[in-house]
C-alpha cells in the first residue's frame, strides 16, 4: 500500500511538532499516519524550506539597500563594460 502524500504545510507542522512542541517523531507519524522516516524528512525539508524563506528575505533586504545606496545609472555603468569593449571582443 503506497503511503500518503505528505504537503509543505503537514511538513511545516510536523517540525513545529518536533521542535517546538516535542512530540515524539512516532508520535506524529501516527497523528498524519505516515511512516516515522517520512516524519523525519519533512522535518529536513521543513528546515530547508525555513533557511531558504530566511535567505530569500535577506536577499530582498540586500537588494533594497543597494537600490537606495546605488543609483540605477550608476550601477549600469559600472557593472557593463563599455560597448566599445565589447564590439572588439
């Protein structure tokens, strides 16, 4: 018999479960009535989808401090090389 299909958002409660709650991996296997190695890698993959929310956040903060500190045109200018340089390639 295959084995339900776990979503983010189960895999998302399932660490809550872990971590924060210190449920017993067994324990919530049985509550979303998987197996306790599916439990263990939606927390891996739980953690995972955190860290990357986390980067893509600090992405956008780094993001947003360059557009204030740089003008668009002056990031243009120095990241391009000039066209002339470009055509004698």
């Amino acid at each position: 018999m295959a084995e339900k299909k776990i979503t983010d958002k189960h895999k998302l409660a399932c660490y809550l479960l872990y971590e924060e709650f210190k449920r017993p991996q067994q324990k919530i296997a049985n509550l979303f009535e998987v197996s306790q190695p599916t439990v263990s890698a939606a927390i891996k993959e739980a953690r995972y989808m955190i860290a990357l929310k986390e980067t893509q956040k600090q992405l956008e903060e780094v993001r947003q401090e360059l557009r204030e500190r740089l003008p668009l045109e002056t990031n243009a200018a120095r990241l391009l090389p000039d066209s002339k340089n470009i055509i004698d390639i």
